[in-house]
C-alpha cells in the first residue's frame, strides 16, 4: 500500500472511531490492527511488493489480554534468526489496545484473536500479509 493510500486508510479509520464506529467483523480488526503495526513500526515496514524469497516468515495469534492490550503467541516462527520472531512480537505488544470493538468482538479477541502473518525482507523490514502487495515474481 502506498504511503499516501495508508493514510487515507488510517484516516477514514479514525474518523469512524470519532464518530463511535465500532469495529464488527474479525476482518475489520485484523485491517486496523495492521494499520497500527504500520504507523508504528515506521521504517521497519516494506511498503514495497514482497521480495520473491523471503528472509523470513513469522505467524502470531493476535489476542487481547485481561488488561485489554495486544498480546503475541507463536505459531510459526523463524528458528535460524530468533531476533525476527522478537521483532514481529515486540511490534504487536506495545500497541495500545482495542478501543473501537464492540462488545461482543472483544471476547472475541479475548478468546480466539486472529492470525497475522509478518513477512520479512532480507533488510530486516517487514511487511503483514493483511496489508501487503502481492509478492514479486522471480
């Protein structure tokens, strides 16, 4: 997605979340979930297409947690370079939590969360499955 598309996109998000729009469906969550780890993580994001071999892919089970705060499980991680699977967790657990979810979402997240795929660049940058371009061909 392009810089100028992510804003977009992260404005037409907080103007609903002004106006008391309330986040319905797991899709909804998981698309403003990544466009947080985006305006977060800066620099570490590849907006660009992902490279056609990857560095490294990393899976997490997204959850809210008793406090209401993101919360990372590993599900597949890269074992030859650990600091990716710490980065992909540390880009999820300093976020502030769920605010715009109604009710019923949030036991939702509490319970069963989502699953986010980061997909790393041999530069270290990385990009969410969720928000990403298609790969590039060899």
């Amino acid at each position: 997605m392009r810089p100028f598309a992510a804003s977009l996109c992260l404005a037409a998000a907080l103007l609903a979340a002004a106006a008391g729009a309330r986040a319905e469906s797991i899709d909804q969550v998981r698309r403003g979930f990544a466009q947080m780890v985006y305006e977060d993580a800066g620099p570490d994001i590849n907006r660009e297409a992902p490279q056609p071999l990857l560095r490294a892919v990393v899976v997490l089970r997204v959850r809210l947690d008793d406090r209401d705060r993101w919360r990372a499980e590993v599900m597949r991680e890269n074992d030859v370079e650990p600091g990716l699977t710490r980065k992909a967790i540390a880009s999820v657990e300093h976020l502030p939590g769920a605010t715009a979810v109604s009710a019923a979402m949030s036991e939702q997240l509490h319970r069963e969360g989502f699953v986010e795929v980061w997909l790393f660049q041999n530069d270290g940058r990385f990009a969410l499955k969720t928000l990403a371009l298609p790969q590039r061909r060899l």
